[in-house]
C-alpha cells in the first residue's frame, strides 16, 4: 500500500490546527445557537466554521483533490486524492459542554485511508496515524495493547440507541463478556485504542465521514478496524464499525456479532 509523504502528514496536522482555533471559541458557551439538521442531529457554528476553514486551505494547498465534509458535501468526488473532514465528531457532547468530541480528519487515495487525524481541542489531544510511518500521540508514538484477552478488555461504544435490536442483543452479549464498558465516546473511544487505553470499540452504521480517519490511526498502532463481518472498509460507503487493539480481541467480538 502506498505510503505518506511527511508533507502531507504535517499539513493534515495544519489542518487540525485551523480547525481547534475555529472550535475552541464556541466551546460551553450557553448563547451559542445550535441548529438541527435533516437527520435532527446538531450542528453549530463551530461545525461549520471549522469546516469552511480546512476547506479553503486545501483548496489553496491542493485544489486538484477531492473533498467529503460532513457539513459542506462533496467537491471534486471522482478525483483520486479525498480528503474526508467531520469538523466535530460527537455535537452531542460539544453542545452539552463535554469534552469528548474531536475533529476527524482522514487522506485517502483511490478509497484506501494513508492518512488519519483525532484531534480533541480543548484538552490538546492529537492522535495522528499514516501508512509507513505509525501512530503517534502528541508527538510520540503510541501502541495498542498486543495480549488483552476479552474477559479483560475495556469496551467502548458511541450511542447504543442507534444499534437496531438485533444489534443492541449483540452488544450486550459482547458488553457482558468484557471487564468494563463506558458509553459515549465518540473518536475519542477510537483514539484511546491506540493508546492501548481501551481495547474494543464498536459502532452501529455510521458515514466514511465518521471513520475514515480511524482507521490509519488504529492500524498504525497495530490495532484492527473493520466491519462487523471482519471486512475491509470502504470509506466511500456506510459501514457498522468494529475495531480492536489486536486479532485475538478482534475474532473473538467478530464471533460474539456473528448475525447481528
């Protein structure tokens, strides 16, 4: 698989950074409007400033690649090079003040992830993982644990209302054979699998926009991120996530979901 050039690395690292100074502002202020979309999820501002600021800098830095943002759609979709954006994964938490929200930043070429940002801009937390160079946290490379079994693993997932039924039973079975589980964490849940913090993450079906970039960050710290029938992912499409700090922890939840 191709690698990431260190060029591209230190300009998503930009590109987190413009989107912090564009969030951090907004952050727990009660006049702050907060609109409902479509779906009903919120949206704000901070989305939408953040957004438009990664935006224009690849537009200025890149313009010949594609962009997929979770506020602002699609440009140039057929091009090779994709940058996949969600200005703030997790609006829920941003506008109820909790600071577990994070922007989601991912490269991708002709579909395939090189290149994954999870920044959280309030507690200056920054997970960046690319093909050919690993992950690191902070600057610092960073692992997934390697032998958790999953009688000892911690379990971590989004929003168990979206799991339909079959999934939610699924859930439970898999929830009830780790040591602990906590609820919404959004990419930050992700993000501390790297950190070998927690050791399973799972998500009912969720936007490329919401995993893309996971998925470098995980696998550069040698964890795995799939669907739950244990299949690659295609960041062009919707996909119910499972990803795991290694493969025994990853066939053993794969097995629990089996039919769900």
């Amino acid at each position: 698989m191709q690698t990431c050039s260190v060029e591209l690395i230190r300009f998503a690292d930009h590109l987190a950074d413009l989107a912090g100074e564009a969030i951090r502002p907004h952050f727990r202020q009660r006049s702050m409007a907060v609109e409902r979309k479509a779906d009903a999820s919120p949206v704000t501002v901070a989305d939408r400033g953040a957004e438009a600021a990664m935006r224009q800098a690849i537009e200025q830095a890149f313009p010949e690649h594609g962009i997929y943002g979770e506020e602002y759609g699609h440009a140039r979709p057929e091009a090779p090079w994709q940058w996949i954006l969600d200005p703030i994964d997790g609006t829920k938490s941003f506008v109820t003040g909790l600071p577990i929200f994070g922007t989601l930043i991912a490269l991708t070429y002709e579909g395939q992830p090189l290149l994954g940002v999870i920044d959280q801009p309030i507690m200056r937390d920054r997970w960046i993982g690319a093909n050919g160079h690993g992950t690191t946290y902070n600057g610092t490379a960073t692992r997934a644990n390697t032998g958790t079994a999953l009688a000892d693993a911690a379990l971590l997932t989004t929003y168990v209302d979206g799991f339909t039924d079959s999934e939610a039973a699924a859930f439970t079975k898999l929830r009830k054979s780790c040591r602990l589980n906590r609820m919404s964490g959004d990419c930050i849940a992700y993000a501390l699998i790297s950190s070998g913090f927690a050791d399973i993450v799972l998500d009912g079906k969720v936007q490329p926009y919401d995993y893309a970039a996971l998925i470098p960050v995980i696998e550069g710290a040698g964890g795995i991120v799939t669907d739950w029938e244990g299949r690659r992912l295609d960041t062009r499409n919707p996909a119910r996530v499972l990803a795991a700090a290694n493969a025994g922890l990853h066939d053993a939840a794969k097995a629990i979901l089996a039919g769900a």
